[in-house]
C-alpha cells in the first residue's frame, strides 16, 4: 500500500513540476513526463533525506515519512488550490474533456496500454518472485546479480554511505540510484521483482509515449510516431537477417523463433553482434536505461517545439509581411490610376 502511495504521489510532485511547461502538451505525454520527474524529485529527495539521516536507526524510513508527507501535503494543497480556482464550474469542464477525448488521443491511449502489455510481459518474463524466492532468466542473471544485491542492501539494510555489497569498504562506482528506487520500495512494501518490474515498465513505457510525442511534433502525423514507438519492439538491425537465410524460410521458422532463447549471432565480427546489442535484451539488462533515454526525449522534444513554435511564427510574420506589401502594392496602383484619370479629365469651363 505504501509503494503504491509513492508511486502516486511521485505523479502528483511531477505533473506539478512539469505542468507549467506542458499546459498544451497531449495528454500522454504529460503524464510520462510526469512519471519521469516525479521519480527524479522523489528518489533523490528521499536519497539525500536519508543520507542526512545516515545516523539514526532507520535512516530510510525516516527519510520516506519526511518525502512522503512533503508531497503528500503538496498534492493536497494543489487539490485544494484547484478546487478554489476552478469550483464546480472546472470539475464540469473536466468532465467535458474525458467525455469528447478525440478519436487520435484515444488511439494513443490504446496504444500505449498495448506497449505496456508488452512491456509488462518482457520484464516479469526475465525476473520474477515466486513461493520467497527470486527468480531470473539467463538472459538477465550477469547483470541483476549485482544490481539485486544493492537494492536488497536498502531493502533490507541501511547503506548509507553507499558501498558496493560485493566490494565493501569502497564508495561506490556504480549507477545505483535506480536500484536504491527499488530497493526503497521494496521497504515500502513491494516484493524485489515487481517493485523492478513496475519502475522498469513505467519507465519503458514512459519513453515510447515521448517518442510518439517527438514523431508527431517532427512529422505533424500521429501515425509516425506510433509506428516509430512500435518498432522498439523490432530488431535493432539487419543482423537477423543471416540467420533467417541460414535455417531458410520454410514452415519451420516460426517455430524456430518461438522455441529461440539465446541471441541471434550474426556471424559479424563485433563483440556486440554476439550478446545482442541492438535487442531488447540491453533494456531488460539495463533497467534504468529507458528510464534515462526518456529524461533525455523530455529535453529534446521540448526544444523539437520551441523550434516549432518559433518556425511557424516566423512563417506567419513573413506572410502576414508578404500579405501588407501586396496590399500596399494595390493601394499605390489604385491610387496610381486615380492620379492619371485625375488628369485626363476635361478643364473646367
């Protein structure tokens, strides 16, 4: 229960931070965005809470009473603060917008709920918590050994300052913050393998609803950026491509690729062509890596629409300036053959 209330109120903290700057942004994209900076604001707030607090007994959980009811009095205010503002007459208006969301951000939603099936299934899939034991596939174990190992020592520990579980005594060396995220909610209440399947989901998720935002921002078609987001699913390169002309294209193959559990070597000689690295084995390996491509797409689209914005307004002063030259054009020629009528007019008598 308390995982899930800072999963939520890490929502809350992000849409508060980012909304200023996504007021016209889709709906979508908002909340990923959301999700993306309330996880930042919410992991090193609690982290740095709770190195302060590195003396006491339970330095963490010191450390989530302080952070959580932050921002729970943060979304409170803000609920209240809207509720003042907007009244009865904004709740209406709210309830007007979920009646007539359009047909393309609802296709978005359907599509993004099929990413997060997906999603879903490649990380429970790979790590999984079964009957007090962890469970992890041979495609993963290289990697979750050490990165398991540190989040249980916030789970189950008080690693502060942090050292490397394997190698202890030294300041660590490793990227842990994401692992101190799952170790954190862990304490709070998830078990070790859904509270990195719901982060790593969340986060995968959260970046290919960024890149249908930046494929319809770039090519104005939300089309792009669907099929862009959905060709994350896909092979990386043309390394499988070997393979297929090797076991041929009979009846067999797709059998073949069910029953497939190791890499698709292509025979090239780069070290990468062998542990798939343009598979989505590097993102389940590398949990935080899409989480941290996304922070990324949060900078890039915004820039992608500044630059947007700025083009089309250039674009319409240049017509508007097109426009009143035109029209001063036409004036100075009206007035040009008034001037000649003007005299070729008959004196006076």
């Amino acid at each position: 229960m308390m995982a899930a209330l800072w999963l939520v109120l890490a929502i809350v903290v992000g849409d508060t931070v980012a909304r200023p700057l996504l007021a016209a942004a889709p709906r979508p994209r908002r909340l990923a965005t959301a999700f993306l900076a309330g996880f930042l604001v919410m992991t090193w707030a609690t982290y740095v809470v709770a190195y302060l607090f590195r003396d006491r007994p339970s330095p963490l959980d010191d450390a989530d009473v302080a952070v959580m009811g932050t921002a729970g009095a943060i979304a409170v205010l803000r609920g209240l603060w809207t509720l003042v503002r907007r009244g009865w007459e904004g709740r209406a208006a709210a309830a007007h917008l979920l009646a007539n969301i359009s047909r393309s951000e609802a296709l978005d939603w359907l599509v993004l709920a099929a990413f997060a099936v997906l999603a879903g299934l490649l990380m429970g899939q790979t790590y999984w918590y079964r009957d007090g034991e962890l469970h992890i596939a041979g495609l993963v174990w290289s990697d979750f050994g050490p990165t398991t190992a540190i989040a249980q020592s916030f789970a189950l520990g008080s690693n502060f300052p942090t050292e490397y579980p394997h190698f202890p005594g030294l300041p660590i060396l490793y990227h842990f913050l994401s692992s101190f995220s799952v170790g954190n909610l862990t304490r709070l209440g998830f078990d070790p393998a859904f509270a990195n399947n719901v982060l790593s989901t969340a986060s995968l998720v959260a970046l290919l609803a960024l890149v249908m935002s930046l494929g319809r921002s770039v090519f104005r078609s939300p089309a792009v950026g669907r099929i862009g987001a959905a060709l994350f699913f896909v092979h990386g390169s043309l390394a499988w491509w070997p393979w297929v002309l090797r076991v041929g294209m009979g009846g067999q193959l797709p059998s073949l690729i069910w029953t497939k559990t190791d890499f698709l070597a292509s025979g090239f000689p780069w070290r990468g062509e062998e542990w798939g690295i343009w598979t989505q084995a590097t993102f389940l390996n590398q949990r935080h890596l899409a989480g941290a491509i996304a922070v990324l797409l949060v900078g890039v689209a915004f820039v992608v629409e500044r630059y947007r914005d700025w083009h089309d307004q250039r674009a319409a002063l240049r017509a508007l300036q097109r426009e009143g030259r035109l029209l001063a054009e036409e004036l100075a020629g009206q007035r040009a053959i008034e001037r000649i009528r003007g005299d070729r007019r008959p004196a006076a008598l």
